[in-house]
C-alpha cells in the first residue's frame, strides 16, 4: 500500500497550489493586458511565449490533479 506522511502529502498539495496559481496568473495576465492595449484586436493569448507557458502549466497541473485522484483512491483503500 501507499503510505504518506501528513508533510508529503501538503507539499504535494502546495506544489499543486503553485502551479495552478502561476497558471492563473499568467492567463489574466495575457487577457487583462490585452483588454488595455490600443488597438483592442490585440490578442496575447496568441503569443507563442505565453500559450507554450500556460501549455506546459496547464499539463502539469492536469498531471497534479490527476495524482492526486489516484493518491486519494490509493489511501482510501486502506
């Protein structure tokens, strides 16, 4: 069985935290900054810098969250 600590477990959870809110970050960053900009047909989602920055954030995250379901299913079988 998988076993734990009550440390690993808040560091996975923080780790976690992190990734989503650098994800989030990054993302009203790109949409607020494109809401200001004159002309409005400025889209920064559409940079390449910023999509492969939320890609990469928005896979780990996926892969966190995931592991996480597993990890909780794992200890609840215990």
């Amino acid at each position: 069985m998988l076993r734990l600590s009550e440390k690993q477990i808040n560091a996975f959870l923080f780790a976690a935290q992190g990734v989503g809110a650098a994800f989030v970050i990054i993302f009203l960053a790109a949409y607020l900054g494109g809401l200001f900009v004159i002309p409005q047909t400025t889209v920064f989602h559409s940079v390449p810098e910023i999509r492969l920055a939320l890609a990469v954030l928005g896979i780990i995250l996926l892969v966190m969250v995931l592991s996480a379901f597993v990890l909780t299913a794992l200890s609840k079988k215990e």
